[in-house]
C-alpha cells in the first residue's frame, strides 16, 4: 500500500487453549506510524483496532475444536479499506477422548511399592521402586526377597534386583534414552545401565560428588542430564563429568523438566506441613534462579500453603500442580493463568504429578486414587481407583508417562506395588 509498505496476517501457535481459539499476528512493514486494521474471520468481521507500532496479536476465542477458519486483515482509513492481506488459514486442535479401557497389576506383598515408570511402548515397560516377595532368599537366609525394578515384554513382568553395591535399596527415580541408556537414582547416587552393567558412579571414585538423595532425572540428550535431590541439590552430567550445581536454596527439590537446554525448571518443597518453604527454579542455559510466586485473586503472594508440587512442559507454556490447582504460564508472553480446584474437581486432596503428550492431552495424579484428564476443552475423572479398591490406594505423588494413547501410574495399593495402565 502506498510507499511499498505490506499488510500481512498469520496465526501463530503460541496458545495452550488450540481446540477453541486462534492467535494471529497482524503487521506492516516499514512503518511505525498509527494505523488501523480491521480482521474477518471467513467473511465475517471480528475485530476493528488502531495499533501503534509495526505488528500486534490478537487472539480469537470461542472458537469450534477440529475446525479450519480463515482470516484476512484490511488496512483501513476513515473506516474504508485500502489494502489487504492475503487469507491466512487456522485450524483449530481437537479434542482428545476421555474414554479409557484401565488394566491394573500387583506386585509383591507388603510392603511394596513403585515410585517411577518409564514407558518405551506397551511391550517396554520398566518400573522401579521396592518389590518384596514371599520367594526365600539363600543368600541372606530369610524367608523373604527384596527387588527394585521390573521390566514389562508385552507378556510378562519380570522381577529385576539394581545392587551394583552388592544389595538391594529402593530406588526412587527412573529415565531412559534407550535400552542400552537407563539411568537410575538410588539414594543419592545415580546408577546407569550401559548394556553391559549396572554402574554407580561414587564420590569414592571421585566420579560423582554425592547428593543427600535423587529424586527426579531429566535429559535432553546422553550429554546433557540432570539429577536433582535433598538439600536443594543439582548435579549436572555432560557425558563425561558430573558437576554440583548452585541451586540458590537448601529446600529439597522433588521434581524437574525441560523444553531444551536454555528452559529448565524444578521444583522443591519441603515434605512436614505446613511446609517451611517451596521454591520454583529456572535454568537459563548458564545459571539457576529462583522464580518468584504467582499471585493470588488478590494480587498478593501465595502464603506457604500454595505450594509448588509437580511440573511439566510442552510447546510453549510450563504446568505446575499447586495445591490451589493447576497453574499454567506461557513462556513467550508471560501470561498465566490458574485451573483452580472446583474446576478440577479435585475436593481437598493433593494434587500430584502431571503429563501429557500434547496441549489437549495431559494428565493430573490425584491423591486417593485419581486421575484427571484435560482434552482441550474440558477436565474429567478418568478413573477412580476407589470404584475398585476403596480405600486402598494413593498414587498423588507417585509416577506417570504418556505415550500417545497410552498412560502409566505406578503406586501402591494393599501393601502391594501397583502398576494402572491405561488404553485411549
């Protein structure tokens, strides 16, 4: 238009909300002059706004989920349109289904129990934590075994005992890159199946610098893995060397996950309750820091009640399970916003670990025995353990992977471990 200045439109994929709006960039070029733009959503106008700058970004709501729109900016003066863009196309996510078939497995008698899963598919399963059977055990003359870790081939699960050191200790956390890659946390040192061998790597051997425990393991990639603890402990591997971080805070750090190398984030709480302190960290690719809470309706910061529990990330936008419910802020735009408990339906238990595969497909861990389901559009309770064994089952804090169609509990119920699996 004019003096070569162009008009353009374009959705963006920046919303964590794709099944029911559309968020579209509109700009200029070469101008910084006011101008006023009006945009038609298939035909039909939505919006009239004067900007100030070169571009904005509006975001469409209401929109329908598995739908394609299309948009289309006109330049206007005094109300008349003199230039436009070309058509922009958006197409709306749809929603997932919130119909599941649940299969459950027991192992072991009391007490057992399994902390954390790894999913590789449904026929590669692994899950570790504490397994006690009733088989005796000749070495140690009790009438008893101990295991920590079992691995699921489609058919069967198979018992495994981890004990590089010689015996066997519950292990806590668990994360594969693949089947000759696992690493383990046992304690406060980490173990790694390298196809050969289950390897600790000890302070004794001057390989690791030692943590108060592991609980949580997140990697992009064989050389960039993370291992984070008690005592606000971070310890960092580049394939090579293990390095002890400066976490900024001695308050135990229960769980981490990552977009990439440069987006890292932990969270960290102490366990007695109320508790003393909770702590949200953030890697920038070079240092940790603490971020600040999120406000409440108020304006003002969470009192220690709100705690951070859980977290998970995907696309753009960080979750983390609170225990005033789900909070959710975008990474690009800072915005957040809270999923609280009525919406959830989650009454006065825990809200524990969350993951997904995707922006309208993550999964909530309910202490008591519950699973809640986001599909892009609405929250349901997809299964409650209680229907099946009431009263006997709290997995809020325990582990869970998604593939696809396909999600993993691990828990305890009964004195037993549990594993709930779970068919889209």
């Amino acid at each position: 238009y004019g003096d070569h200045r162009d008009l353009h439109s374009f959705p963006t994929r920046r919303s964590s909300d794709l099944t029911i709006t559309a968020k579209l960039h509109i700009s200029v070029e070469d101008t910084t002059a006011e101008w006023t733009f009006g945009l038609a959503r298939n035909g039909e106008d939505v919006l009239t706004a004067t900007v100030y700058n070169s571009d904005t970004t509006f975001t469409d709501h209401g929109l329908t989920p598995g739908t394609q729109y299309t948009y289309q900016a006109q330049w206007l003066e005094d109300g008349i349109a003199v230039d436009s863009s070309l058509n922009a196309v958006a197409q709306t996510m749809d929603t997932t289904s919130h119909s599941f078939i649940w299969e459950f497995d027991t192992l072991g008698i009391y007490p057992s129990y399994l902390n954390d899963v790894a999913v590789i598919d449904e026929n590669n399963i692994w899950v570790v934590g504490q397994i006690k059977t009733d088989e005796p055990d000749t070495v140690h003359n009790t009438s008893y075994t101990y295991y920590n870790a079992a691995h699921w081939d489609g058919s069967e699960w198979e018992l495994i005992k981890i004990q590089p050191q010689g015996y066997v200790q519950p292990i806590q956390c668990i994360y594969y890159f693949n089947n000759n890659d696992i690493w383990f946390g046992q304690g406060g040192l980490p173990i790694q199946w390298n196809g050969i061998e289950y390897y600790m790597y000890t302070p004794a051997n001057g390989e690791h610098p030692g943590q108060p425990s592991i609980n949580s393991i997140w990697g992009n990639s064989q050389s960039n893995i993370y291992f984070v603890g008690g005592g606000g402990s971070i310890v960092h591997y580049d394939g090579t060397n293990f390095t002890l971080m400066e976490s900024g805070t001695d308050t135990p750090i229960i769980d981490i996950w990552g977009l990439d190398e440069n987006h890292i984030w932990a969270t960290g709480y102490y366990t007695n309750y109320p508790p003393i302190e909770s702590v949200l960290l953030f890697y920038n690719g070079s240092e940790w820091s603490k971020s600040a809470y999120p406000a409440d309706d108020n304006g003002g910061p969470w009192g220690v009640q709100r705690k951070y529990n859980f977290l998970w990330a995907y696309g753009d936008t960080l979750y983390i399970t609170t225990n005033e419910g789900l909070w959710k802020k975008s990474i690009t735009t800072n915005d957040s916003a809270l999923v609280d408990r009525q919406t959830l339906n989650t009454d006065d238990w825990a809200i524990g670990r969350i993951q997904g595969s995707g922006y309208n497909d993550y999964y909530i861990l309910r202490s008591g025995g519950k699973i809640l389901h986001y599909n892009g559009l609405s929250w349901k309770t997809v299964l409650d353990y209680q229907d099946y064994f009431p009263g006997t089952n709290f997995f809020g804090q325990y582990g869970i992977q998604v593939k696809e169609n396909e999600i993993i509990v691990v828990g305890q119920t009964l004195g037993k471990a549990l594993i709930v699996r779970g068919y889209r």
